[in-house]
C-alpha cells in the first residue's frame, strides 16, 4: 500500500487572525460589549460547536461583515 503525505497548505490559503480574550464575563456580555465597542453585531448561531467524545458544548457568536469580506466569530472556551 502506498503511503501519501498531505501538507496543510495545500488546502487551506485563507488569511485570518486570531486573538484571545480573557475574561470573567459570561459569553452573551462580551459579545454584547464587542458589538457595541467594535461596531459590528455578532449573534448566538443556533447551534453550538459539539465535539464526538466531549460533554460539554461551546457557544458560538457570529457576524459577516460582507461590505468587506469578514467573517467574525466568537466561541467560548468554557464548557457549557
């Protein structure tokens, strides 16, 4: 059997950044204060992110600026 080696950049060429945040706010307020300082409008998506062998979930907060292209999220780091 023959064996392949893929490389990441093969499939991903976005540009993006990430930052982190610190807080003891609860995700709801921090998404409300990043929308008020910011000017953007980031929204709970309906779902939150799951994962197969967690218990928890991670909320999830959403914008798309489609003026410029960006996509914004928010996903808490505390299980919910």
């Amino acid at each position: 059997m023959a064996i392949s080696k893929l490389n990441l950049e093969d499939f991903c060429n976005d540009i993006f950044s990430l930052f982190a945040i610190h807080t003891d706010l609860d995700d709801y307020r921090l998404a409300y204060f990043l929308n008020k300082c910011l000017g953007i409008n980031l929204c709970r998506k309906e779902f939150d992110l799951d994962f197969i062998n967690s218990k928890g979930s991670f909320s999830v907060f959403e914008y798309i600026d489609q003026s410029n292209f960006l996509k914004w999220s928010l996903i808490s780091n505390i299980y919910n």
